[in-house]
C-alpha cells in the first residue's frame, strides 16, 4: 500500500491556504471542503468526508489548560512512572519482544525507548481518548491559535479516508487530533506508517505491532541515532561550573569526566553529551547524549520530554533516579512573573503560560550568570526577587 501523499496534492498547498482560520464555522468547513477538490481529491469523497463535522468546545477548552505540563520534573515523573506501568512495561517489552527486537533491527530504536512513548501517551494502549479526531482537527485549525499546525493534517486525514484507514464519524483520539495507541498526527502516519502486522493496513488503534514498528519509523525520521544512548542519570561534583550545563552547552564525554561528572550505574558514553539538570544543582542530574534532543520532535514540553527519556531507562534496567534536595520552585503566578520579566529584557521565553520551557531556562541560566548567581537554569524566588 502507498505511504505517499499524491504529487498533485502537494503542488497543491499554498501557504496562504493554509493561513486561513476564523469567521463562521460552517463557511470555515465548505472553504475546507473546496480546497480539498483544489488539491484533487474527488467531490463526493470530500463532501462525504466533511458532511456533519462539528466544532469541538471540549477540544478548545482542553488547548487552553495544559497545566500538566507546569508540574516540575519530581512531580510530573511521580504523577506518570507508578510501580504498575513499570511491572505492565517489563510485560509488554516480553510479550512484543519479537516487534521490539525488530524494530530495534529496522530502525535502530531501542525497546525501552517505545515502551516508554507507548505507556505516557496511552497507558500501553487503554486510553487513547475519545475525542472525534476530525472535529478536533477542524476545531483547533478553525481557532487561530496555531491552524498552521492543524489545518493541513484535516487533508491527511482525508488522503487516509480516501484509503480506507480513517473514518471521520467513528475515528477518535486525543484532543489534540493524536491517533493510536502512540498518538500520532494523521501526517505523522502517512508518513511513517507501518504494517507491522501484516494484515494490509495501518491500524494504530488496534495493533500494538503497527502502533509499535510506526513509533520506531518516526523516530528515526525524525533523526534517532541508531543504537546509542539517549539519556543517563550521573553524579556533578558540588563546584562544576554551572554556566556550562543546559542542552545548550554540548560537549565530548571525556571532557565532562575530566571535570568530575560521573555515570551513575555504568561509565558515561563515548561521543558528545550535555549535562541536564531539570531542577538545578540540587536536584537529580543526567547526561543528555544527542538523541534526547530528538524527543523534542515528539513532544515540544521539556519535562515530558525528560521524564519519556528517563522512563525510557528504568524500563532497560536503570535504577530509580536520586532526586536530591532541589531548591523549592516558582509558583504559576511567580513563573508568569518571571517570564515577563524575561521577556522584558529582550529574551525570547515564549508564551507568557507560567510553564518553564527550554527557552525560559536558557533565559533563567544567563541572568544567573549575570547577577552572579549559581547558573543552573533553575529560577527560584531569590533569582525573581533580584530581577
């Protein structure tokens, strides 16, 4: 079966299409409906496709409260790592150990890499929402927020009706348009979409083996260094100098040995690495080798993307990270206040949502160095106090 998007469907999608959202509903879905005859699919599959789409509240209610993502890296691993998803992981990597290994073989993707994605995104398949994935995904293109981002995965979703692999009534998901048991985008399984269990189609609701050989594909499309290491917990000597640690500060191995870093249960890779410290000098730190910036691809939040890399490991046999005494955090409204801040001197922090991204930690980490605090990129309330 053909993975590929047509030509013509591609020669098709100008951008300023694409930048369209707002305005009524229902004109909004018909202006969806003539574009996808402009891109050349067929009328009557198109006005089959789009004939009862409805918007979604539930969707945009969803998109505005992401507070998950404003827990630090101790409280959101706490909340997703249980002793039951970790026995459930052990189970799962015995049970597709035969799709696990292969994967490994094609892709070069670790199994614990995708026992882990597989049990954050549905607790290994149990929950993979019950949004109506076409009305989200008309929803969230209709608000203006971000219908860069949506907009084109309405007409994958169609290439995939038009196969066979997608139904707009019955077809449902995350909130955010994500399918299957690792939550991918429509375009994400167009692309990357594999047969892993031979019976002629891509089903990532229902086969763990395709959900599985999929994963392993998008990360390697995505860039996965095949069979190297992506995360590491390590001990810090207490004067490293904290300005070098961030993913922003990548260098070789031996040369964070020779200043005192050291791997916790094994000796640190070979190659390049960046030591991270998702909650300051304090708290628990870990090598970040080239593939963990990878994780980004998946998933944009830096403590998801942490706790996938560091969940990744205990399901290979890593022990329980050391969670140290990290200096007490901002506050949701301390962080806004911070990021404000920030962006006031002319740092780039993002949104203003009260939640600490990479970009708001490389901010945290040059006004540490600044004012002559340790620059861990942790902010704490005597870095806000001072700024």
């Amino acid at each position: 079966m053909s993975r590929l998007i047509p030509a013509l469907i591609l020669a098709l999608a100008p951008q300023a299409v694409f930048a369209q959202c707002g305005g009524g509903f229902g004109a909004f879905v018909q202006g969806l409906s003539d574009e996808a005859t402009r891109r050349g699919f067929d009328a009557g599959l198109a006005g089959e496709f789009f004939a009862g789409v409805r918007q979604d509240q539930k969707v945009l209610r969803a998109d505005r409260s992401q507070g998950v993502f404003k827990k630090n890296f101790i409280e959101f691993s706490g909340s997703v790592i249980s002793p039951n998803r970790v026995l459930n992981g052990a189970r799962n990597a015995k049970k597709y150990d035969s799709v696990l290994r292969r994967a490994q073989a094609d892709y070069g993707v670790s199994p614990g890499v995708l026992l882990a994605f597989w049990a954050l995104e549905t607790d290994y398949g149990a929950v993979q929402g019950d949004f109506n994935t076409l009305n989200a995904l008309v929803t969230l293109a209709h608000d203006c927020r971000r219908p860069e981002l949506f907009r084109p995965q309405i007409f994958s979703a169609l290439e995939l009706y038009r196969r066979g692999d997608f139904d707009p009534r019955r077809t449902t998901g995350a909130w955010a348009g994500e399918i299957g048991q690792v939550q991918m985008l429509p375009d994400d399984i167009l692309r990357n979409g594999i047969d892993g269990d031979g019976d002629g189609h891509v089903t990532l609701k229902t086969s763990s083996a395709d959900a599985l050989m999929t994963g392993a594909k998008m990360l390697s499309e995505l860039g996965w260094r095949r069979n190297e290491p992506w995360l590491q917990e390590i001990s810090v000597p207490a004067d490293l100098d904290w300005a070098q640690t961030g993913l922003n500060h990548e260098r070789p191995t031996g040369q964070w040995a020779a200043m005192g870093v050291k791997g916790k249960s094994a000796p640190l890779a070979q190659g390049r690495g960046a030591v991270l410290l998702p909650m300051g000098r304090k708290g628990p730190a870990f090598m970040a080798y080239p593939n963990f910036r990878v994780y980004f691809n998946w998933n944009k939040s830096f403590v998801y993307v942490t706790t996938a890399a560091y969940f990744a490991t205990r399901l290979e046999g890593a022990p329980a990270y050391d969670a140290g005494n990290p200096e007490a955090g901002l506050s949701d409204g301390e962080m806004r206040s911070l990021q404000k801040k920030l962006a006031a001197r002319s740092y780039d922090v993002g949104a203003i949502d009260g939640i600490l991204g990479e970009k708001t930690r490389e901010a945290v980490q040059r006004e540490q160095g600044r004012l002559g605090l340790p620059a861990d990129a942790w902010p704490t309330r005597a870095l806000l106090g001072q700024l």
